[in-house]
C-alpha cells in the first residue's frame, strides 16, 4: 500500500457540490432550523504548497435554500428574507488566510441581498489526496456565524415579552470537497 502525503500543489480546485455541504443552521422558538443552499460554484486557487497563499470565490443561488419544508424554502426565497427573485446570488470572496498546522481563519467579503460584510471563516484543512478514479482532491471543513441584520435580513413576528420568532444568529458551516482541475 502506497502511504506517501500528498501535499496541496498549484493550480485551480472546483468545489465538488456531490461530496460537499453548504449548510446553515438559525433558531426558530425553541429549536433550531438546519438548512442547505443545494446550487453552488466555488473555486480555490492554489500558488504554491502554502494553503495561506490560496484564494477563495464561491456563488450561491439563494434560490436553492432547502430545509426540508417547501413552505419555509418559499418564505425563505421571498423579499422578507433572501428576495432570491431579486438579489439571485450570495457570493465570498476571500481576502486573506492566515494560520498553520491544519488550522486556519480564511477572511473575506460575504455579498447577500447586495450587502457586503466582512466574514472570518474557522477553518480546518483535511489534506489533500487521489481518489480512486485517479483525481487529486482536496478537503476543507468551516464555520462561522453572522448576524442577518447585518445583512438587511430583518423581517421577524414579535412574540409574547421580547422574544421573537427567528433568532438573529445564522451559524454557516461548510464541507468542502474539491477537485484539481
């Protein structure tokens, strides 16, 4: 058995949607909702064996939200929330990575509803290897948590005392899974 340590090369990585996960995850009462966005492009552009020296661009169409409740994805996709027909994308642009050791923040430029914010990513690189159809592949996992306020997104039903229905919170995590090009 080959036990050698691929390390991450030069080049063009697309994000892999079929082994890949963009996930969010906002209270609602007393639960949380999970969610998805199921239609998605991002890219991560490598200069060297230095995952700091890589960049990061992705697009998500806001209208491929699924919590698994097609009335909640379509209030999703309405002008009180993402107003998908509108603002179609929500996009990340990465700015800078710093850290070592596996560990790494990836700063950048989160775009939603045409209201651009500055996002840090936690971010954990899994290493990079062949699958088995000879495709050289890379694996990151991240989170971070916005405020949807933050971006516009303030609709709300106000409850009995000062609680609400949606919490202002939005967990963001990601899978990622991409592909040498």
């Amino acid at each position: 058995m080959d036990t050698q340590t691929l390390t991450l090369t030069t080049g063009t990585w697309n994000v892999d949607p079929a082994h890949s996960e963009v996930g969010f995850t906002v209270r609602h009462l007393m639960s949380k909702v999970r969610g998805t966005f199921d239609d998605y492009v991002a890219t991560v552009t490598t200069t060297s064996d230095d995952p700091t020296a890589a960049s990061v661009t992705a697009e998500v169409k806001l209208a491929s939200v699924n919590t698994r409740n097609e009335q909640r994805d379509g209030h999703l996709r309405s002008a009180d929330i993402f107003n998908a027909e509108k603002d179609a994308l929500m996009t990340f642009v990465s700015t800078g990575i710093t850290g070592a050791d596996g560990e790494y923040e990836i700063a950048g430029d989160l775009t939603i509803n045409g209201t651009t914010r500055p996002v840090v990513l936690q971010a954990e690189f899994l290493g990079v290897d062949v699958d088995a159809y000879g495709a050289t592949r890379l694996g990151v996992e991240a989170s971070t948590s916005i405020s949807r306020k933050d971006f516009g997104i303030d609709f709300n039903v106000a409850l009995q005392g000062d609680k609400v229905l949606i919490g202002d919170k939005v967990d963001i995590t990601l899978t990622i899974q991409a592909v040498k090009a």
